[in-house]
C-alpha cells in the first residue's frame, strides 16, 4: 500500500493584510466615535447608520475646509500681489515727485528760451516793418533843400542824354527829386529848349501834385527827347513865366553840355531874372550833371552850373556815367 503523499499548506498567519485593515477601520470609528462625542461622550444609543452619517458630515466639514482653505491661500497671494503692485506704485510716485523739480527746471528754461524768441522775432518784424515803410521825404538830400513848394525841371532832351542807359537815369533822378519834397504843392517838366513835356498850353501852369500825375509825369519823360543843349533857353523862360510864383520854388537843371558864346554873361543875366525885390534870389536854382564819355562837354556844363547855384542858393550834383 502506496503511502499518499501530502500536500503542505502554508502556514496560516493571523496578522495579514485583512487584519490590519479591519482593525485600521475599527481604531478609526472608535476615533470618529471620539470626535463626535459631546463632551467626550459617546452616545450609548448611537446606532451604526447614523454613525455613518456622522462620518458623511465630518467628510463633507473637512472638503469645506479644505476648499475654504484653498481660497484663503488665493486670497493672501492676491494680497501680496496687491501689496507688491501698491509698493511699486509708490516708489513710482516718490520717483515722479523727485523727478518734479527737475521738470519744472526744464520748464522754465524752455520758458526763457520762448521768451528770447519771442524777442527775437519782435525785433525782426520791427526791422521788417520799418523795412517796408514808404521813404519819408527828407529836408536835405544830397546837400541840396528839400523844402521847396513848387519845382521846375529843366531837362536837356539832346540825343547825347539817351546814350545807353542814360535816359533811365535821368527818369530815375527826376523821381527821386519828386518824392522828396515834402511840401511839393506843384511842379513843372520843361526841355533845355524852353518847350513844356505836355504842351503849350501848360505854360505858366503847374501840375498838381498827386500819385497818378507822378506816374504820368515820369511815363512821359520816355517820349521827351529829341531836343537841344542849351539850358539857360529854358531858364530864362521859366524864370519870366513863373516869376511872380508866391511860395518857394527850385529849379533844377539836367545836362551834360554847355557851348555859349560868353558863359559870364549868361550867368549875369540868369542872375537878374532871379533876383527878388530885395535883391535876393527868388528861387533856389540847382544843376544835376550828366557825364557822357566821348559826347558833350560836361566840364562845361559843371562849370556854368556852379556859377550859376553859387549866386542862386542852389547846389550842383555831377553824376558819374
């Protein structure tokens, strides 16, 4: 007979894993049990399902602490968030108030600075405006007076007073001498010859002063020329025509040429015209001198004009080509 074998069979152990987790269970209802006791009691007819819903309600406590505890921790970095956003915030005031003076520092350089330009520009627009006035006529121009009422021009018209750009220069004198005459009520243009730039019927006559004759006066000397150069013609007519004249009066006589027979007589006998009942001049009588290269005798001319301005309380002016 066959002995039968055995099987062996561990060892059974008491303290396994499902024993330690029963009694882990049991210990942690006896600790609920100690937690929900009223002081320190634990009610002796607390049944198990209400010991369960006692466990509920402890759970469902601590996941609300655990929430609120969560939302106190955003809460407290919010807060230092905030704190550290209002540090910020102040060292950037304490930056902008120290950075204050310094602006206003700036300010009032950039103040003093506009002030200059102001100035500056003030000044400019004076020279611009002072720039722009109208010349005022003066007294005295080119050592010759200014004051005179009426003037008579006595002009050479010859061919050699056009050479080149001459004629314009004697349309520009004549200007000049116009505009300067502050008191100018009246004023004549005649030729050396004696004849009137705009007629006979101009004789003894004067032409009003005003900006359209000025204009027509100076737009007519292009047109008057064509004459002769002998200048004591027209002055000893213009001194029979207009001798009579209340007021002050000035001649003034263009040339270039001077061909008389006897220059001291002439200038006696202009001399007499002139001379008042007092036995001054009535007139100032002033020459203006053209000097024109291989044409006239200009030395002539200045010669006989300074003899005649020196008796005449005038003056003489010789201008270069």
């Amino acid at each position: 007979m066959k002995t039968r074998n055995r099987m062996k069979r561990p060892p059974i152990e008491i303290f396994n894993l499902s024993f330690l987790d029963i009694i882990a269970c049991a210990f942690g209802a006896v600790v609920l049990l100690v937690l929900l006791a009223k002081n320190n009691e634990v009610p002796a007819d607390l049944s198990a399902d209400e010991v369960i819903v006692r466990i509920e309600q402890l759970l469902a406590v601590q996941s609300r602490v655990d929430t609120l505890s969560d939302e106190l921790t955003a809460k407290q970095e919010t807060l230092s968030a905030a704190e550290a956003q209002a540090a910020h915030t102040i060292d950037a005031e304490q930056a902008l108030e120290a950075s204050i003076p310094r602006a206003q520092e700036s300010i009032a350089r950039l103040q003093a600075q506009a002030q200059s330009l102001r100035e500056e520009i003030r000044r400019e627009q004076a020279r611009i405006n002072v720039a722009s006035v109208p010349e005022q006529p003066s007294e005295n121009v080119g050592g010759i007076p200014t004051d005179a009422e009426y003037v008579i021009f006595v002009i050479d018209t010859s061919g050699s007073m056009s050479i080149g750009r001459g004629w314009q220069q004697v349309t520009s004198v004549v200007a000049d001498i116009i505009k300067n005459h502050p008191q100018l009520k009246g004023f004549q243009i005649m030729s050396a010859d004696g004849d009137f730039m705009f007629g006979s019927a101009q004789a003894g006559r004067w032409l009003n002063d005003s900006e359209s004759m000025r204009r027509r006066a100076i737009a007519g000397l292009q047109n008057f020329r064509g004459g002769g150069s002998a200048p004591e013609v027209g002055m000893k007519r213009a001194l029979r025509l207009y001798r009579n004249q209340q007021g002050k009066v000035s001649m003034y006589v263009f040339g270039d040429d001077f061909r008389p027979g006897t220059l001291d007589d002439i200038v006696i006998e202009i001399t007499e015209l002139n001379r008042g009942p007092d036995g001054q001049p009535r007139w100032r009588i002033h020459g203006v001198g053209f000097h024109r290269e291989r044409w006239g005798d200009a030395e002539q001319f200045a010669a006989f004009m300074s003899a005649v301005v020196r008796r005449n309380r005038g003056a003489f002016i010789g201008l270069p080509n």
